[in-house]
C-alpha cells in the first residue's frame, strides 16, 4: 500500500484526509482469490506544541511591556511556527508594586501542521517609581531640612507623606542652595501609596530658603547741648 501521507514530512493538509492506495498484495494461496481494493484514508493530526511566556517587569506606572514567549514542540526539521494573537496580562500602568500579575495565553494560537497544546504562564512584577523632591525653609544656617520642609511627588501628581528622616542641602545659603542627598527619608502614604515608590535615586527639585527675620534696635543715647552728637550703637 501507499499514501502521500505515509511519510513524516506529510503536513495536516488543512483537515484533509491523504488516500491510502492499496495493490500489489503479495503472499501464498492469493491466486485461489479475487483481490479488490479499496481505497482507506489518513489522517495526519497537528504536532503539539507548548508556548513558555517569558516573565517581564515595569516601573510602576509604565506601560505594561511588550509580552514574549519561546515555544517548543517543532518536528521534522521545521524552523518555525505560524503563530497569530498574542499573549495578555492583568498588569495596567495603576498596578501597584508587586509581582502578582499574570502573563497567560490570551489570543495566541498557532496554525498548519501545529497546535498550541500547553501555555507555561509568567509574571510581571512591578516596581518601584522613584519620587520627586522639592524643600523650603527658613535661613538658619543648617544645611539639614526636616521632614515638615520636604514636598515629595510622584506620577500623575501624587503626593506623599514622610514618616522620619529628611534631607541635606549642599549649602544653607538664600539663593544659591540646592538638595544635595536624603539622610534616612521614610515615606508615608498619601494621595499615592508609599509602597509604590523608592526613595533610591529620586529627582531633586527646587529649594526655597527664606530669610530668617533680624530685628535691628538703636541703642538709645544722650548728649550735652553744644557737643558732637555721639557714635550710634544698635543691639540685634
């Protein structure tokens, strides 16, 4: 017998089943019958094939990442599947930190001589953002600014809270002053959750210093009629 689908490169041929053509038959005894052949079919099934989401990470509030996967599974040679559809996840740009969100099969599907048996799922683990941060305060020739003088934002104008710590200034000076480090800052929550961000690395923004208040009080003072009018003095 024979068939265009007895051999291992036969493809699935869109469903379509190959014709088995029998003939020939050989053995003792056959001349005692009348042989008639009729033709069978083969059915040639979709080799299996397993896709493996490869895990991914975003900073929060970024946009989700591009979601990629391997796959395996390719006989007879092939180089490659006809893949279409992709992969989704439940990670948005409002996800909040952690690395709870799936990567699952979505609309992915493989088509020809293949089908997609098993999807391996992944995570995408969300990160930290990193945080903006401005300081006023008075002259008082410190260079440490207190928690109450630091405004800390984050993405889409959130804002948060400080817990303890504070920041240094790289001179206490009006004018010229400018945030020079973070010494021990602790976040609190706000309009935006602390757990979302990271005080590594963060943005410094702009220093306000006012100048401190100095009161200046004349020295009261008397003189002789006739005589020069004495040094002035003044008390600060």
């Amino acid at each position: 017998m024979s068939s265009s689908g007895g051999q291992a490169s036969a493809g699935v041929n869109g469903g379509n089943t190959y014709t088995i053509t029998p003939g020939a038959a050989l053995g003792s005894g056959l001349a005692n019958y009348s042989i008639t052949y009729i033709d069978g079919a083969m059915t040639v099934t979709p080799a299996p094939i397993t896709v493996s989401a490869t895990a991914a990470s975003m900073v929060y509030g970024s946009s989700a990442p591009s979601l990629v996967y391997t796959y395996t599974g390719l006989v007879n040679g092939d180089a490659s599947a006809n893949f279409s559809g992709g992969l989704i996840t439940t990670a948005t740009s409002s996800s909040n930190v952690g690395s709870n969100y799936l990567i699952s099969r979505g609309t992915l599907a493989v088509s020809g001589d293949y089908a997609l048996t098993n999807c391996v799922p992944a995570n995408i683990t969300v990160t930290p953002a990193s945080i903006t941060i401005s300081a006023a305060k008075v002259y008082d020739a410190s260079t440490a600014v207190a928690a109450s003088g630091l405004t800390i934002t984050g993405i889409l104008g959130q804002t948060l809270g400080v817990v303890s710590g504070g920041a240094v200034l790289t001179n206490p000076n009006v004018g010229s002053a400018a945030l020079q480090s973070l010494n021990n800052l602790v976040l609190a929550n706000g309009t935006g959750l602390a757990s979302n961000y990271t005080v590594i690395n963060p943005t410094f923004g702009s220093v306000t210093i006012s100048p401190a208040p100095l009161t200046v009080r004349a020295t009261a003072a008397s003189m002789v009629y006739g005589s020069a009018v004495p040094s002035l003095a003044y008390t600060l």
